[in-house]
C-alpha cells in the first residue's frame, strides 16, 4: 500500500499576519542542528510504521523549510530511504520553498539533497499584494525565484497565489494569473485568503478594521481561475490545485485519498489506516512548541500530543471528506471494499435530482451548488450508509 512521510520543519523568518500553521517567526534564527537530529530520533521511534507500506512520497512543508542547509535535508531523505528499506527509486520527495531563502545554489544543493519536486510561496507578482500579505518576498524574488528552480534542473514544480485580498479586483488578480503562465510550471495552486482565529488578521477583522471582498465575488474569482487555468491547459483536481496530466502532487493526492502518512516534526499530523480486525484507523498530533518536541525526542518519547483511534464512521466520514476536495470525487466501491459500507443512492437519488451531487460511473461527486452545502450533504450520506 501507498504510504508518505510529511516532514514539518517550523520556522519562518517572520510570521504571515495571515497564517495559522505551526511556523515561528526566528529572524532567521533556530537551533537546525538540534531539530534535524529530533527528525531522525523521532523516524527511529517508528521503525515499525515506516516498514508498513511502500513509501511514495515525502514531503517538506512548514514553516519554512528552504531555511534549512540541503545537508540536514540530505540527512533526513537519506534516513526514511533507509528506514522504509526505500531505495528512492519513484518516490516523490517535495519541498516548499520560499523565495526570499533560497538562491540557485540552494536548489541546486537541494537536488543533489534527493528533492525531486519543489513548492514555491509566491502568493503573487504585485507589491501592493505581497505587503498587504505581509510577506518577506518581493515581486522581484517572486520572479527570480521561478527562473532558478528550473535552472536548477527541477522539472516537476509548482507555486502558490493567492486571491480575496483587501481592495483586490478581478484586473489585479487576471494580472497575477497572466504573469503566473509566462513560467513553464506544470502545477499552479491558487487560494483564497481565508481569515483564521488567532492570527493577526483575525483579530484586525473582528475589530472591523480589514475588509475582504464581499463572499460572492469569491465564487467569480474561484470560476474565472478555473476557466483561465484549464484554457492554458491545467486541469483542477483539487479545490485550489491545478495540473498538468501526470503533475498532480502525489503526497497530496494521498491525504485526499485517505491514504497512510506518518508526519515527523513539531505539531506534524500521522495517520494510519484499520482494516476494521484491530480498530478502523488512528490518527495523531506532535506537540507543536519546537524546543518541547526537540525535548521530548530527545528524552527517547514519541512527541505526541494528542491521539485517537477511530470508530468505523469517523473513518468513512473523514474520507468522503477529503474526496469531496478532489475533482475525481468518492471512489465508491473503494469505500465498500475499505470499510464494508457505501452510500445508499436509492436514499440519496434526491440529492442528485435536486443538483447537490452528481454520480457518473463508480463515482459520486458534489456539484458547486452541492459544495455550499458539504458538511450537510456528508451528514445524509453517512446517514444512508448500508
Ligand atoms: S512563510 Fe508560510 S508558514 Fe511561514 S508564516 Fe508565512 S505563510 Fe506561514
């Protein structure tokens, strides 16, 4: 069976009034060496989930991971290769980028590090939207950055913007999304601003002191992305991801099909599947605080935090969940064979008469009126199950 590593490296060189991930900003200072070495003492405490399945992927996300020296990276990729008895051989190794950290050596570096797929922050090409973000990079950055990535021999790379900013028009954005196609980039995700509790935006929200663009305009940027990307050619398979055929990201792809990845690093989520004989699944967190995690490793403990098994319809439940994300929609004789159960359409059919869902095939998917209303639409489905 398919299985990734998601490795979580934690630091920023600022904080993102925007983010809500586990990233610090250091002002470029962490404890690197340390915090590799937890990595590979936390890998060693799983020897027995790393050798469970066929490693496809791993995946370098954060934070900031092009903050680290490609050596610690090499460190890392070499110990799951060695820990999966992996010799590397078609696994896809990704690592997210942003470019005020990274120059063409640094890729290059990372390269030879084994990084065969690189993700890049970009968010957008304009001033006037990167310091609304917040963000460390410039426009100039933004542009270089995607040069030196293919440059640095890198074939399979993607980068991210971002729409829904304070004042944004659909000109601006077009603008963005104009200039994103002028790089030959087989991947494009693109999303929405959204405003989280406990970030700084949040907080300027709540006092009424940022205003966004009004709900439904998102749905005309959403539309108009989709359209302006699938004419040049990048399929949606996801929500806010696009691709060319055959550059959909892998590591992703096996979140969304609810496959098995162990998550190594402060506050990085695992999760592992059941075959209903020894319990539906368990899923876990690390403690997020940095310097507890670098603590607890190397106390010789696993750095969890917190920890669940799963009862048969949670297990269903997160997995039309996460398909729902995904254009191929929920593989319903897939569901059958994973947990013995599977949507009743004779209980359903007025879903799709009524044009929340649609079913063509083995698949079942949600329409976009039927996206408005997710959470409700799985609730009747888990409650047709049979
Ligand atoms: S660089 Fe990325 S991870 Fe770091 S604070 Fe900004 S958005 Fe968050």
């Amino acid at each position: 069976m398919a299985f990734g590593v998601y490795v979580h490296i934690p630091y920023c060189v600022t904080k993102c009034p925007y983010c809500d991930f586990n990233s610090h900003g250091t002002g470029g200072r962490f404890p690197e060496r340390d915090y590799t070495d937890a990595i590979l003492g936390e890998l060693a405490l799983y020897g027995d989930v790393l050798g469970r399945g066929r490693l496809t992927s791993i995946f370098f996300g954060g934070g900031t991971p092009s903050l680290f020296d490609p050596g610690s990276i090499e460190r890392v990729i070499s110990a799951i290769f060695e820990r999966t008895g992996s010799s590397g051989e078609g696994v896809e190794v990704s690592l997210e980028v942003n470019p005020k950290t990274a120059d063409l050596e640094k890729l290059k570096g990372l390269k030879r590090a084994g990084v065969n797929r690189i993700s890049v922050g970009v968010q957008s090409f304009t001033r006037r939207k990167l310091d609304f973000l917040g963000r460390i990079n410039d426009p100039e950055d933004s542009g270089r950055i995607l040069e030196e990535v293919p440059a640095a021999g890198f074939t399979n790379y993607s980068f991210d913007l971002m729409y829904g900013t304070s004042g944004e028009t659909m000109a601006e954005w077009e603008g963005d999304l104009n200039r994103a196609l002028s790089f030959p980039s087989a991947h494009i995700s693109a999303y929405c601003l959204t405003i989280e509790n406990g970030t700084e935006f949040g907080k300027l929200y709540r006092a009424g002191k940022l205003i966004l663009p009004p709900e439904d305009s998102l749905s005309e940027f959403i539309s108009y992305t989709t359209a302006f990307l699938e004419s040049a050619g990048y399929g949606q398979y996801e929500i806010s991801n696009y691709a060319k055929p055959g550059y959909e990201c892998r590591h992703n792809l096996l979140y969304w099909r609810g496959g098995d990845y162990l998550g190594i690093g402060a506050g990085a989520h695992s999760h592992l599947g059941g075959s209903g004989e020894s319990g539906w699944g368990r899923r876990w967190a690390n403690v997020k605080n940095p310097n507890s995690y670098i603590k607890a490793v190397s106390d010789g403990k696993k750095p969890v935090d917190f920890s669940e098994e799963l009862e048969r319809y949670e297990a269903v439940e997160d997995e039309i969940l996460m398909s729902f994300r995904l254009s191929e929609g929920l593989d319903i004789p897939a569901l059958r064979r994973k947990y013995g159960v599977s949507p009743d359409l004779s209980r359903i059919g007025y879903l799709r008469d009524d044009g929340f869902i649609e079913i063509s095939g083995d698949r079942l998917r949600l329409t976009k009126k039927g996206a408005l209303l997710s959470d409700e639409i799985i609730v009747r489905l888990v409650g047709s199950l049979g």
